[in-house]
C-alpha cells in the first residue's frame, strides 16, 4: 500500500507495517534477501577502552562473533545457507516439495472418472456428485491462507510435515465416506490441507536458488502442479473402472504417502528458522521476528491476502484483466473434467480409463509450455536485460516478460476450435486428444508470464496481492466451471460448446499485446506499481 493510502497514524506503525508485511511475504515466497547490520554487541566491542584485558577483548569478540553469526548469513559462503548447498542437496529438497506440490493436485481431479459411480452409490444427480471436485479446488484456493502464519512460526518444513498428514487423513476420511455429505465435507478438508503447499513451496525454491538460478527451478514446480489435474483423470479411471469411487482416493493415498515419505528427511530452508536453531546452539537471543498470534500481523495478513487483492482487482487494470484472462483459461481446464468424459464417451464410445488417458494429450501441452517460457527467457528476455543493463538502467521493461504469454493467447483458441470440430465420429479420436497440446501450451504460458510480468510491475509486497487476487478468481472459476460443463455441451453440442470457448478466448486474446504496447502508459498511473 502506497504512502498516501495509509490510514492517518504514527511513522512507527507504518513501519511496522511494512516490517510484518515483508515478514509474511518471506514466510510464503520470496524468501529473506536483507543484509544484516552489526550488532550492538559489536559497537560495544569497537569502542573498549585501552585498559581493557586481552582476554576481555577476545571474549567480546567471540560473542559478537555469535550473535552476528546468528543475526544473518556470516558471509556469502556461509555452510548454512541453503544457496550454498551442493546441488544433489538442492535437488534432495526442491523434488520431494515438487512431487508433494504434484500428489496435491492430483487429488483435485483424480475423482472425476468416478462421476457415474458416486450417483448409484449415493444416489445424488450427475451434478451433484462433481461436488466433491470442486469443493476440493474451493480448499485448495484458501489453503494458502494457512501458510503464513505456519510458515512463519515453525518454518516450511513443518508445514509440509504437519499439512501432508492432515491431507492424507481427510483423504482416508473421504475413501471410507458412507455419506455423500461426509465425502463433501473430507475433500473440503483435503483441499484445505494441501493448499498451503503449493503457496510454500515457491518459497523453498527461492530459499534454495538465487534469482539468477531460479527461472528453471521455478518452471519445475509451477510445472508439477499443473501436471497433477493431468495425471488426475488418468489414474483415477483406472481405478474407478476396475475397483470403484473408493479406490480413487486410495491411490492418492498411496501417491501422495510415498511424496509425504519423501520430504521427511528434508532439513529446515526458511532462513529465520536456520538463525534462530543457530542463535539456540550458540546460546544467544535469537533474531527478531514478528508475532504471529498479534492483532498487528493479522491485520496485515488479511491485508496482503484478502482486502487489497479484492480492492486491486477493481482499481488495477492489469491485474483485473490478467485475473480473468487466468480464470476463464483455468476454469476450462476444469470443465475439462467433465467435458472430456461426455465427449468421448457419447463420440467415440470409450470407457472410463480410456477416457481418462486422453487427458495425457494436455499433459504433454505442460511440458511444452515450460519448454516455451524457458526458451522465451533464454533467447528474449535474458538479452533483453542485459541490453538495459548497459544503457545504465536497472533491467529490462516488465513488458518483455509477455513474449510467451503472446504465443500462448493465440494457441488457447487454437487447441479449443481444434477440438470442437474434430470430436466426431468421422474423424479419429486421437484428433482431439491431441488439441488438447494447444490448449494446455497456452494456459500454463499465460499463466507464468502473468505472474512474472505482475510481480516486475509490482514488486513483491503488491505483486502478491495482485497474485492472491489471480488466485481468488482462478479457483473460483475453476470450482465452479465443472458444474455446468456437462449442461452446456450436451446442449450445444461438442462443436459449439467448445467453439463457444474459443470465441471467448479470441476477445480476450489481444491483453497481453495490449499490455505489451500501453503498458507503461498503464504502469504510471498506477498507485500500486513502483517505477520500474
């Protein structure tokens, strides 16, 4: 929030404003980047009077040692860094988050395949039983919400080791259901529990790579998630063929057991947690931190994650239309879940497992949309930066972080016409399987550009507000297309309900170039944005 939006009050609470909002920032993503400074025990040391004892002096010294070494990193090479860690060490701790990150979202559509077989069992209609789907994806939007304070208080760590378990016993809850309602209520749950995840997860990764390592690491674990609702389908209509709706949430049982399994041997990577072990071991008060149960920080908390994100979305451009451009593209996704099963089930007559290996034409559209943000970076942007860089400015124009986000807003429509007018008995099924490469290329490349472009316009305190407001719209559409897809294309037609899609996209297409040409007229006149 802007100086002159701040509510009258002393320079002491903005301050600690500002401090508790950066503190939550570092407890969810970006991680601490700050220089310590020299302690007070130091200046003390430094102005010792002649006459004092050697063996004062180097006691003096020892302790300061201590508290400096426990106040910030000791150096660029400090052992206790995570940046510093071997890269088999790294990769030891960045994986086991990605593949909890992937068992997350997998559980969202690994349910969907069992759509016919939760009707008989509970006696619920076809829209009634994508329920449990969507208020799984309704969880997973406000599970973040959690991963603040957790984070903050006990380090990232812990919060996979505490949420992961309450994952897996709402999941248990939800596979031994003998209600519908009770099913309902335990993939609430699950979602609720998995969602804090996915919002630290970036933070490790920022915990382990600096910036300038960071774009493919990052590229892996926003990947991992977006493969999750891939392989959802995929495993959970084999299971549902053959053994029914239960044996759909053992399998993410047993999936997202073995990622649990993985990630306990990790060691803590949030870096006040490290200084405040070290400040124990040495025996010397631990660094400052902000109080977690303290009026003061859930105000800003609500602040960063709830009140200023809803109130960007009407007064940010940028973030209103990269919201619902995010939302719609996101939401067919998830209408996908049912879409899918209708149509190759009416077209081309597949079973359930069948239909469910179709989704493997969207997941390969992920891998190709990682492929394209990192050759994007590589081959455009990277020169780009450098460019500004000698022209004595401090990086390139937040516009440059667009280039994919352009290719993607034309392979969108492309991927939905290509499945409306293919999905027909007369032409073969793996036609539309493979529009579903397009589509998936698109969606996740609008996406990381998005965020990308809106973090550089913002910066890290506004740019996760602006990312918590992406997010709010994303899973609210996402919850919520599943529920009327089936409607709409037995209605319309596969060939015009997906056209209908398509046309959408098309009047959405032009933002990021939009964005791309007025963005720093837009950027000026913001009261969000820093001068970039």
């Amino acid at each position: 929030m802007s100086s002159a939006e701040r509510p009258p009050g002393s320079m002491h609470d903005s301050q600690t404003e500002d401090r508790e909002a950066k503190s939550i920032l570092e407890a969810i993503d970006i991680g601490s980047t700050h220089h310590g400074k020299e302690s007070k025990e130091f200046d003390d040391l430094e102005k010792a009077s002649p006459q004092t004892s050697q063996t004062n002096l180097d006691s003096a010294a020892k302790e300061s040692t201590s508290v400096n070494a426990a106040m910030d990193w000791t150096g660029p090479d400090d052992p206790g860094n995570p940046n510093n860690w071997s890269k088999f060490k790294k990769a030891y701790h960045f994986w086991p988050v990605a593949f909890l990150g992937f068992a997350c979202t997998t559980g969202s559509s690994i349910i969907s395949p069992a759509n016919q077989d939760i009707q008989n069992q509970f006696h619920v209609s076809r829209t009634a039983a994508i329920i449990p789907l969507t208020v799984f994806v309704i969880g997973l939007g406000l599970g973040p919400m959690l991963a603040s304070p957790l984070s903050e208080q006990f380090g990232r760590s812990v919060v996979y080791k505490v949420t992961a378990p309450a994952y897996l016993l709402f999941t248990v809850g939800a596979g031994l259901s003998e209600s519908f309602a009770s099913l309902v209520i335990c993939r609430l749950f699950a979602g609720l529990a998995s969602g804090p995840v996915l919002a630290v997860g970036s933070g490790t990764n920022a915990d382990l790579y600096p910036p300038k390592d960071r774009a493919f690491s990052a590229s892996m674990f926003i990947m991992m998630p977006f493969l999750g609702p891939t392989f959802g389908p995929v495993i959970g209509g084999f299971a549902a063929y053959y053994r029914g709706w239960r044996w759909t949430q053992w399998c993410i049982l047993i999936i997202a057991g073995v990622a649990f399994l993985t990630a306990l041997p990790m060691e803590e990577t949030y870096k006040k947690v490290i200084l405040q072990k070290r400040a124990k071991k040495l025996g010397v008060p631990p660094p400052p931190g902000p109080k977690v149960l303290s009026l003061q920080y859930l105000k800003v908390l609500i602040t960063v994650t709830l009140f200023r994100p809803i109130y960007m979305l009407f007064a940010e451009p940028i973030v209103l239309l990269f919201g619902i451009y995010n939302a719609f593209t996101f939401g067919i996704l998830f209408g996908y879940f049912a879409a899918y099963p209708y149509t190759f089930s009416t077209v081309y007559g597949f079973t359930i497992w069948q239909t469910g290996l179709t989704f493997l034409g969207i997941g390969v559209g992920v891998i190709s949309a990682v492929t394209t943000i990192i050759l994007c970076d590589k081959l455009i942007y990277q020169k780009k930066h450098v460019e500004a860089l000698q022209q004595g400015l401090p990086g390139a124009a937040p516009e440059h972080r667009l280039y994919a986000a352009m290719i993607g807003a034309f392979t969108v429509p492309i991927g939905l016409f290509w499945f409306a007018w293919t999905a027909r008995a007369n032409v073969h099924w793996i036609s539309p399987v493979l529009a579903g490469i397009p589509f998936a290329l698109g969606n996740l490349a609008l996406f990381i550009s998005s965020v990308l472009y809106q973090m550089d316009v913002y910066g890290p305190l506004n740019g996760a507000s602006a990312m918590a407001a992406n997010g709010l719209l994303r899973y609210l559409l996402g919850a919520c297309f599943p529920l009327w897809s089936f409607q709409m294309f037995e209605t319309l037609g596969v060939d015009w309900a997906a056209s209908l899609l398509g046309f959408v996209c098309l009047a959405l297409l032009p933002i990021p170039f939009a964005f791309f040409k007025w963005g720093p007229l837009i950027r000026a006149k913001s009261t969000y944005a820093p001068a970039c």
